[in-house]
C-alpha cells in the first residue's frame, strides 16, 4: 500500500540518537526536516561527499548551510567514490558510502544508534526493474529492505511506501531547498532510463504499480529467507568448508543455493552466473581423486583441496 509522507513519517519509530544520510537533494532534504521536526535535537545528517563531480563541493557547502538553519549537527564524511574497472559507477558509490558510515561509527566521529536513507517507492521500483534488466535471481529481486542491520548498526529505509511525487509535495508545502545532482539526467545510466522512460508509462498504463511491485518485491525476499534456511540446514550437513561427496548428494539446485550462501557468508563474495554454471559442472565431473577445480570468483579463487572446497584471494 502506497501511503503519504506524514503517514511514513508516524509509523517510522528508529532507536536514538538517529543520524539522517543527508546528499542535499530532494528526498534526503524532506526525511531530514521531517525528522528534526518531529524529534528535535535527537537527529544528526551524514552528508558523504563522493568527491566525483565538479559540483561536490557546493553540494557540501549547501548541506551545511541548512543544517545550520535547522540547527541540526551534520558530519562530513570524504570518501573515493570512483568505481573500478569492471565495477558500476552506482554499486561503487554505494559501498563507498557504507563503508563511510561504518568507519564513523567505530571511530566514534559521531553519536548515533541507527541511520535513516530517504529511497522511496519510485527508487524500489526502479531497483525492481534494474535487477530484471540484469537477469538476477532472488537476492536481486527482493529489491530494497526496509529495515537490516550492518556492522551492528541498524539502518531504515522509512518511505519505502511513498511516492517520489508526494515526498516532493510534502518539501514543496514546507519551503524548503535542495540541490539537484546532474548525474541523476545522464541517460547513460540504467536506473535513470528507467526513472525517465518506463515510470512514466507504468504510471500511465498500471497507476497502482508501486504497490503491485513493492508486493512481489515482498514475495521474493520471503521466499529468498526460505532458501537462505535451507542453505544453512545443507551447510551443516556438508560442512564449512564444503566437502565434495557430501555436496553431490545434493540436487544441482540445492547445491548452488548452498554455494552462493557459502561464498557470500564466508567470503563475502557473489558468483556471477557463468561461474556457477561452470563450478556445478565441475562438481559433476569431480569423481577422481586427481580431478582439478580452480574458478575465478570475485576477487579470489573456488580451489579443491583434497576432499574440500576452498575459496582464497591470491
């Protein structure tokens, strides 16, 4: 269900102090001003600056200016947002900025017991049919929680549920300010094509899609959690290392569910679907002692050692 800015804002009950990730644009403007509103002098901004556009500084210049007019403390955070080769200009501003977030709270720059980021129902859209447009599976299609811990730090995602064009309405009704990121016009990015081409056609062919795809976002996290379950039952039973024999006893599937469960939770790494595809064939060739596996995956190496598999970074 689709619900106003106000609404998202009651049900929205963080732990305290809360810190707001603040880039100065639009959403992150309103989640900030609504929270100091509605919990004065118990709320911080973050801003991050990725240092990666001419306008960064301004963009700084501009969050400080308003927090000091709203008198909420902001931290800055500098971080190298540049994505390397092979790697999405996106995903590498965002690990840049958790990892941000991460070092500011075990520093102990800044007091804070849980971070609030201003995606809304158009942005889970869009990462909905960013991950159909890459062919991924599960994981990909759960889009965006609303709620998840990292690092011992919990982080909420409160307007989920709003749409972009009401986050704007609600700004617009209290006068506020915000810098626009040109970034966000660059066509030769997938998310803006999508929030530039197909949104508006969505919206003029199924007016009730946010809800529709936030429900079978919804569907397939849950059945996600399902096999992150099973996965952890059939790790047990395989080991920690994986051992071979034991991991042919599985079905294909269920082995590559408890593959990609192993290398994400061990390693923190994700097998592109041609390196699994290729390892699962190895397992089925695997029945010599003398058999040889050794597959590119992430930055390291999927190995057999003995009656084991091991994953190592060189």
């Amino acid at each position: 269900m689709i619900i106003t800015f106000t609404q998202a804002l009651a049900a929205f009950s963080p732990e305290f102090p809360l810190a707001v990730a603040y880039s100065g644009g639009a959403d992150s403007t309103a989640l900030l001003l609504g929270c100091a509103e509605k919990w004065p002098g118990q709320v911080q901004a973050i801003h991050i600056n990725h240092g990666l556009q001419a306008a960064a500084d301004s963009f700084e210049q501009h969050c400080s200016s308003f927090c000091a007019g709203i008198d909420v403390p902001l931290t800055v955070a500098r971080v190298d947002g540049r994505h390397a080769a092979g790697q999405s200009p996106e995903d590498a501003a965002r690990r840049a900025r958790y990892q941000a977030f991460d070092a500011l709270a075990s520093a102990g720059q800044c007091s804070f017991r849980s971070v609030a980021i201003a995606q809304h129902a158009d942005d889970q859209v869009e990462t909905l049919l960013l991950a159909l447009s890459r062919g991924a599976g599960l994981p990909g299609l759960s889009a965006m929680p609303a709620q998840w811990l990292r690092a011992g730090m919990s982080y909420h995602r409160p307007l989920l549920r709003v749409a972009a064009a009401e986050v704007r309405s609600w700004l617009g009704s209290r006068g506020a300010d915000w810098v626009h990121d040109p970034s966000n016009d660059n066509e030769q990015f997938t998310r803006n094509r999508i929030r530039s081409s197909l949104l508006p056609v969505l919206q003029a062919g199924f007016p009730q899609f946010r809800a529709t795809f936030a429900r079978s976002a919804a569907h397939a996290a849950q059945a996600q959690i399902v096999l992150q379950e099973v996965a952890q039952q059939d790790l047990e039973q395989v080991g920690s290392p994986p051992q071979i024999v034991r991991l042919r006893q599985l079905s294909q599937a269920r082995q590559a569910n408890l593959l990609r469960h192993w290398l994400k939770e061990a390693h923190a790494v994700v097998p592109s679907g041609a390196q699994l595809t290729e390892l699962l064939h190895q397992i089925v060739c695997c029945t010599t002692r003398g058999h040889q596996i050794q597959i590119k995956v992430g930055a390291g190496y999927v190995q057999r050692r003995g009656a084991e598999l091991h994953w190592y970074n060189p």
